[in-house]
C-alpha cells in the first residue's frame, strides 16, 4: 500500500517555486513509483499480488486552488496505477487507487488554515463558506481492506471513490 500526503505552499501556479514542484512530485508520484519497483519482482515470481495507492479525485469536476502540485501528483498517480495494473495483471497482480475524499490530517488543517488566513484563497477549498466533511483516516480501512482481499479479485486499474450520504455524487448499492 502506498500512501504518501504532503501537501506543500499553498499558492498560485504563476507564483510556484519549480523546487518545490519537484519535492512534491517526488514524494507523491515517484515514491509510489519506486515502492512499486521494488515489491513488483517478488509479486510477478509469485504470480500474485496487490498493490493499492492513495490517490485523490484530482481528475474530477472540482478544482482547489493553490494546489496545482498536489492535484497534478494525484492525477499522474491515477494514470500510473492503471498502467501499473495493465503492465501486470497477466501475473495475477491486481493494482488499484483510492480517493478517500477530504480526510482530517494535519495537511488538511494547513489548507484551511491558509484559506482562513488569506482574502486571496478564502472559500476556495471549502466551496465558498460551506464546511468541509472531513474523515478520520480510519474511516478508509474497509475500503483498503476489500481492495487487499480476494474479493476485489474482478477489478484492476480502477479508483475507487470514498463518499457519504450528503455527498452529491453518493450512490447506494
């Protein structure tokens, strides 16, 4: 499983430090680029496996502002799960992502907090005053769980979106 979050400056693109792109990519697209380099060889001799990412709805409707280096991350992350999942599913490894929604971390404190402090970015990551519905991280573990266990046997390459009830996007099966 690999689940790498930092969150990095809060800012506009034009304003953005290429250093600091680059740390935040390394971190949240090669780091799950390598873990998935170095388990890969042992899972395709055993010709079975699971690897699951911690992705973001990055390459969804809505859009944050100020987190461009984030959400390119998370997007690329999405792509290179589905091409890790194609690369490997011939042995039996199965690799999906999952987009926990807003979770209550120390980074999601930082993003509101940088909203809170600034006219430039105020409403722009709760949806203009409306509050956040934030997870406990906790709250992600049945999903990890089925995506580990035989039972997600049927699905490789997908992302599988965590919602509530009050989320508009919120299906019941």
């Amino acid at each position: 499983m690999n689940n790498a979050g930092i969150q990095g400056k809060i800012d506009w693109i034009v304003n953005y430090d290429p250093d600091e792109w680059d740390r935040i990519l390394s971190v949240l697209l090669k780091g799950p680029f390598l873990c998935c380099q170095a388990v890969l060889p042992g899972m395709i001799a055993r010709r079975r496996g699971k690897i699951v990412n911690v992705a973001a709805g990055a390459m969804e409707e809505r859009v944050d502002y100020g987190v461009a280096t984030y959400c390119a991350a998370k997007a690329g992350l999405i792509n290179f799960t589905r091409q890790c999942a194609a690369e490997n599913k011939r042995y039996g490894i199965f690799v999906n992502a999952i987009d926990p929604a807003g979770m209550d971390t120390g980074m999601s404190d930082e993003i509101l907090a940088a909203e809170q402090a600034s006219d430039e970015f105020a409403g722009t990551q709760t949806n203009a005053g409306r509050a956040p519905r934030l997870r406990k991280p906790e709250a992600i573990v049945p999903m990890i769980l089925f995506l580990l266990s035989e039972a997600s046997d049927m699905m490789t390459g997908r992302l599988l979106q965590a919602s509530a009830p009050d989320d508009v996007q919120y299906l019941q099966l």
